[in-house]
C-alpha cells in the first residue's frame, strides 16, 4: 500500500507541473500537398503566455524529404512558400538549395512575433526515399513524422502526427511532451527505490510469518 502512495504522489507531482501549459499544435491538409502553400500548419496554442521561437519538422521516422530544386534527389518540385494568412509571424528558413534533399527544417521566429493564439502556414514538395519523384507524400503519409517547438522560457515540447478526424486534414500533431528534466527522473528513481524496499520487506515478512 505504502509503495502505491509513493506512486500517485510522484504522478501528481507531475501532472501539475509547469509542463501543462505550454503547448502547440499542427496539421497537414489531406490528399497532396504538392505545390501548395497552406498544405502545413502549427497553431501556438499555449495558455501561459510564451512565443514559440523555432520549430523543427522531422520527416526522418517516415523516410521522407525535402524536393526544393530540381537537383538530386528528386526532379519533380516545388520550393519552400510561407502563406500570407501566417499574419504577422516573421519566419526564418533555409533557403530552397540548403533545404533540397534534407530531412529535417528548422524555423526560426523573430522577436516575439510567434504569440499564443497565432499560426504559421507554409507549403514545400516532400518526397520518400523509397519512391523519389512518384507522388510525394499526402497528408496522413505524414503519421510518424515529428515535430519540435522550443518556446520563449527556453523549454522544448514534441509531438508526433498521428491521424486526423478533422474534415480536410490528413494528419494531425500535438506538441505537447517534454523531456524530463534531472529533478524528475530523480523523483522517479526515489519513487522506484522505495516500490524495491517496500516489496524487499513484504518479502521477508512473508517469509518469517511462514516459520
């Protein structure tokens, strides 16, 4: 019993930590997303006020990248476009050349341009590595890939796309896990000590009352 208490205190200690406010979101829109400029979407949707100050989109868990110029690999493409509905969110990107053929993009905001509440669109040509040049990648081709957001306190969340039940999108991400810092795998390994003792003297308790 004791050891299950240690249990549900580390889990609260957790479940209210400064982590559950901070948060964003993204979406991909369904069938392709080939020369479109609104095909991928992240919304800051966190409620403690922060900006979020680069995102890093992953496409390496589904074999993916970037089709920007027609160089290798991949000749069928379309460049890296911002869509004007982002607003007044000021990104920063690779340029198409540095981007081609790559699996990852980071964007960089400016100032605190990235606020709760705003969104950040864009389109660019992805491809597989596994069918350069075929189809590209619809948007639940994106499931599995990831996405992380560092915000204006200096704390990074991840998401992984998964599918979506949106109407129009094909994917859907939410930005939300963070990585435990050394104080939480500390309270962790405390809790998993004192579930080892309690069991180590249950054990020897149940011995002795055999005898």
């Amino acid at each position: 019993m004791k050891h299950l208490k240690k249990l549900a205190i580390i889990a609260a200690l957790l479940s209210t930590s400064s982590f559950a406010q901070i948060s964003a979101s993204g979406q991909i829109i369904s069938g392709t997303t080939f020369s479109t400029n609104n095909a991928f979407q992240f919304f800051n949707t966190s409620t403690a006020g922060e900006y979020i100050t680069s995102l890093t989109w992953d496409l390496t868990p589904i074999g993916g990248f970037f089709d920007t110029t027609a160089a290798n690999p991949g000749n069928s493409y379309s460049g890296l476009v911002i869509n004007t509905s982002t607003g007044g969110v000021s990104a920063t990107a690779p340029s198409d050349a540095a981007l081609d053929g790559k699996q990852k993009v980071t964007f960089n905001f400016a100032g605190n341009t990235f606020a709760a509440g705003q969104k950040f669109i864009f389109g660019v040509d992805t491809d597989l590595l596994s069918c350069i040049d075929c189809n590209g990648i619809n948007g639940a081709g994106f499931i599995g890939a990831k996405v992380a957001a560092t915000f204006s306190d200096g704390q990074t969340r991840y998401g992984t796309y998964v599918a979506s039940n949106q109407t129009g999108y094909g994917s859907m991400v939410s930005i939300t896990q963070p990585v435990p810092e050394p104080e939480t795998y500390a309270l962790m390994g405390l809790g998993l000590v004192g579930l080892l003792a309690a069991r180590h003297r249950k054990s020897r308790h149940d011995t002795k009352s055999k005898y």
